[in-house]
C-alpha cells in the first residue's frame, strides 16, 4: 500500500484541514485515496468540531467517523494520558488491527498523526513508532511565523533518526498572501520583516535540504482566494505516492 504520514511541529498547526484538502484533491484526480487518524483526544465521535467529522466532510468521504478514527479520547491531552484517565490502553499494534479494513478499501492511505511527531501513544510507544511501522514518507505541517524554523528542523530530525523520508514541509496560517525570497541576496541590509518572515522558507530548506512545498494563508475566517492547488505543489505529493 502506498500512503503518505501527515505530521505537525506542534498541535493546531492546521493538520487536520490540510490532509483533508489533499485527499479531496487527490481523489478529483481518480485517485483511490482514503484517510486515517488513528487517534484523537478531546472529542467524541459525532462532534461537529472533532478531527475525525472534519476530515470526513473536507475529504470528501463516505466511510464513518469511526473507520476513519478508531479511537476517540475525551480529554484534550496526549493520548497516553487521555487513555490512563478513560482506564484504556492504546499501543500502534492495537491501532493497526483496528483499521485493518480501513487498509484493504483503499490503495492510498493519508495517515493524520495526533499532535506533534514525538506525542506519546502508549507507555512506551510514540506516535514516531506507529509511523516507522507504517513507513510512509512524511509530511510536515508547520506554523508559518517565529519559531518554526527550530520546530521544523527538531522535528525533521526526528524522522530520519527513524530512517523515514520527510518529503515537504507545509508553512500554514499566514495572516497575507505568502511571501518568501529564495536567495539571500534578495534579503538586503534594514529590510523590515514581518512575523512570518518571507526568510523562513530559505532558512527551513537551506539546513534540511527539505523542500517547502506549500505555504498557506490562515482559513479560519475566510476562504482561500484561490484553489488549493495553487498553494501546494499538489505533483511532489504524487511523486511520493507512486
């Protein structure tokens, strides 16, 4: 089976939004894409703002929220923690068998991992282990502004220790239209820069050696002015994919 892991640098980096948008856009291609979050805490299944409902609508989905979330935590914490307080354990082998015909219906599986890539699942598993069981290249989903560029290299340090491929980095969130320079020779002496700095994007290649392959500006009011496909090299997901 072919897939792709989605990974943020941190929580409510927009995860969520940007898996369901690609699966939606992928299947418009006649792929045979179907998506998975193997976990989520802080909501039941049914709930309008929950992970699992949001994918479901946004990827354009006809399976239940229970096939595409086998696992539902109440409390709004790790999921190791949001278990211990239901009295359940969770571990990846547990995870797996229970999306297996999750596994069999789809050629193509975009795999939404919970939180960051090193939250842990279980006493002694992180949601890094359930992706180095699955061996997927991985997708990092980031914050756009200050910061990212030390969440963005921790984590994509984490996914080649455990021998896996970080494919692209999507910058997410910008209050604008993107901007980003890709020579320093665009960066000339006093320019002012904004919070989510046009440099980052050089900075995040330059010292990964991962390209950035989509840069988003913030949807939680508004509508994006222009398809998604034009914010996201939609042609470097399908490369990964084959």
């Amino acid at each position: 089976m072919a897939g792709l892991f989605i990974t943020g640098t941190d929580t409510d980096v927009g995860k969520t939004w940007v898996t369901g948008r690609l699966c939606r856009c992928l299947r418009n291609r006649g792929m045979d894409v179907g998506l998975w979050k193997p976990v989520q805490s802080g909501f039941a299944h049914g709930d309008p703002s929950s992970d699992s409902h949001r994918l479901r609508a946004t990827g354009g989905l006809d399976d239940n929220e229970i096939m595409i979330c086998p696992v539902s935590l109440k409390a709004p914490w790790a999921p190791l923690v949001a278990a211990h307080l239901e009295n359940k354990k969770i571990s990846c082998s547990s995870l797996l068998a229970a999306s297996q015909l999750l596994f069999e219906k789809y050629e193509i599986l975009l795999v939404e991992g919970a939180g960051g890539f090193l939250v842990p699942i279980g006493q002694d598993e992180l949601i890094a282990d359930l992706a180095q069981r699955l061996g997927f290249p991985v997708l990092i989903v980031a914050r756009h502004g200050l910061g990212t560029v030390n969440h963005c290299l921790l984590t994509i340090e984490a996914i080649r220790t455990r021998g896996l491929v970080p494919m692209g980095i999507v910058l997410n969130g910008y209050p604008h239209e993107p901007e980003r320079i890709t020579t320093w020779e665009e960066l000339s002496p006093g320019t002012p820069l904004k919070e989510s700095s046009p440099a980052n994007p050089l900075l995040i290649e330059q010292f990964t050696k991962v390209p950035i392959i989509g840069m988003i500006p913030d949807t939680r009011e508004k509508d994006l002015e222009k398809p998604f496909e034009e914010y996201i090299n939609l042609e470097k997901i399908v490369e990964n994919l084959n």
